[in-house]
C-alpha cells in the first residue's frame, strides 16, 4: 500500500453541499505522509493561512479559525501575487498549476465587480460556466451567498473533469482534495472543535 492509497482510505468524502467541513486544513496537511505531495496539497491551503496572516498583521480576527496564521511558504511584499505565481509555475503538477491559473482568473474577476483590484497578472480567460456566474454584481448578502454555492459546485465538476489519473496511487486526488477542501472552507464552513476531537 502506497502511502497516498493510505491517505485516501483515511480521508473522509468532501461533497459541495457540506455545511461543515469533516476534516480541517492542518488535520489534512498532518495525515500527508509524502514530503512532495505534502508540499504541493498543503501550499494550496496556504490561501487560508494568507488570509489568516494578512488579517493578523493588521489585529483583525482570523478568517479560516482552522487554518494556521503562518503559511507554509515564506510571505513576501506581495503574498497573494506570489501565492499564484508559486502555483502556476512550471514546475508545479499539471493540476495544480491549470487550477491556480483558473483561480487567479476567478478571484481577480470577482474583485473587479467589487470595484477592487488585486495587481494579480492573470494570463488565463476564465472558465466560460465561471465567467457567467460571475458577470453580474450581487444586491444581496442571499444573492452572495447563492452565488458562492453555485461557484463551489462547479469548482468541484472542474477539478473532477480534469482529474485524469484515477489509480489508488495518484498524486492528482490528493491535490484535487485539497482544492475541494479550500473551496469550502472558503464559503465559510466551520469545523466544530467536538468533531476535530
């Protein structure tokens, strides 16, 4: 048994529709046996300790509670900037690098409805099926959160499409699983401390 086919074993299901996640972020990171696939799967949660480490330096509360406030690689001038570019380099696995390409794209999209600009250097055209849930600003707190719904479903059909190497042994799922993970504990799902224990 490979050390990814036993992570898989232990890694409970994540589906879209969760309302809490069923494993945090660091408990995930802390079952990855693999130093290579750690590095790749636990730098694609480091979205949530960015997000922790930016509020943090300016003595806000922390977004992801669950997630650590020091990312897993050095923070630098530009975090966020530098976040995507580590993933979408060249070296990156072909997974992880299509998805931080499409991600860039999505966030920086949602940014500029808001009237935001992140400096991202967004080299991708979004995803068409992305790009008209995001065309339209939202009115609402509802509207937002039907929106992060729709978005989180179909973050999960993309990494699925493009998950092409199914074998118990495949790096991909377990990147595929950390970027599942991210994208619900961005909409807000919360591990409950009586079920981390």
């Amino acid at each position: 048994m490979t050390s990814v086919d036993y992570l898989l074993a232990r890694l409970p299901p994540l589906a879209p529709d969760l309302v809490e996640l069923p494993i945090g972020p660091e408990e995930f990171s802390d079952l990855i046996l693999d130093g290579d696939v750690r590095f790749w799967a636990s730098g694609v949660l480091d979205w949530l300790r960015i997000a922790n480490w930016c509020s943090d330096q300016r003595d806000l509360p922390l977004p992801f509670p669950d997630a650590r406030k020091e990312p897993s690689s050095p923070v630098g001038l530009d975090p966020w900037r530098e976040y995507y570019d580590r993933h979408s380099a060249i070296h990156a696995p072909d997974l992880v690098r299509a998805w931080a390409r499409e991600d860039a794209a999505l966030v920086s999209a949602r940014a500029r409805l808001a009237g935001r600009d992140l400096a991202l250097q967004v080299r991708h055209t979004l995803e068409p099926r992305m790009q008209v849930l995001v065309s339209g600003a939202v009115g609402s707190i509802g509207a937002a959160a039907d929106q992060d719904a729709r978005l989180t479903r179909l973050g999960f059909q993309w990494l699925d499409e493009r998950v092409f190497c199914r074998g118990r042994d495949s790096d991909d799922l377990i990147y595929a699983y950390a970027m599942k993970l991210l994208l619900l504990a961005r909409v807000g799902r919360r591990i409950e401390a009586s079920d981390a224990a």
